[in-house]
C-alpha cells in the first residue's frame, strides 16, 4: 500500500510534489497524511507504476504532471497523434518515461491547452 500525495508534502526529509506516490509509508504516517487531506491510498499495482528508472527533480514533476494530466488510452491517442512509434501493449509508466526521454513533453502541453 501507498500514498499518492495532493499537495507537494515533506516525507522522510524528501519532498514529494503532487502526483508523486510514496511507497516506502508506514500505516500510521500514511493515514497521518490521508487524514490531513495531502495525499490519498493507492493500491500497490498503481504504487508500482512509478519510475524506477533515476529522473531528475524536473523529469519526476513532468512524470507526475503527465500522468495526471492523461488518461492511458488518450496518452497513447496524442503519442501517436505527435508522431511517436511505440509496442501497443506499452505500459503508462513506460509511455511516459519515453515522452520525457524523447524530448516530446511540450507537445503533449500544447496539445493539453488546446
């Protein structure tokens, strides 16, 4: 079990933005944060789906952003709208890593204002 925080929050002397999920919780200060209103339970497929790969303090917002912001068939719908070529069964964490790995965030920001 996880946390997936609302609001950017302080856990364990690391910040986590909102969207991030916090795996590594106990009980008491996951439900310590829930009750506060910042973060929310996860089950451990959707805690599991967060990088594992190292991203930068930029890259891991644009992470928490898109994933957010994107259902995963939409995601999958503008990827493929943007020109991107990836396995059909490819995973929302793997989608997302390959859109910030590939340069093509800002297409999948204007495509989100339009």
């Amino acid at each position: 079990m996880g946390v997936k925080v609302i609001n950017t929050v302080r856990h364990d002397g690391k910040i986590y933005e909102a969207g991030q999920i916090i795996q590594k919780i106990s009980d008491d200060q996951a439900k310590r944060l829930t009750d506060m209103g910042v973060a929310f339970f996860v089950d451990q497929k959707e805690a599991s789906e967060t990088p594992s790969v190292q991203l930068t303090d930029e890259q891991q917002q644009i992470y928490a952003d898109l994933d957010t912001a994107y259902g995963y068939d939409e995601l999958k719908q503008v990827a493929a709208n943007v020109g991107m070529t990836f396995k059909g069964n490819i995973s929302k964490k793997d989608l997302i890593l390959q859109i910030i790995s590939e340069n093509k965030v800002g297409e999948f920001l204007e495509e989100e204002e339009e």
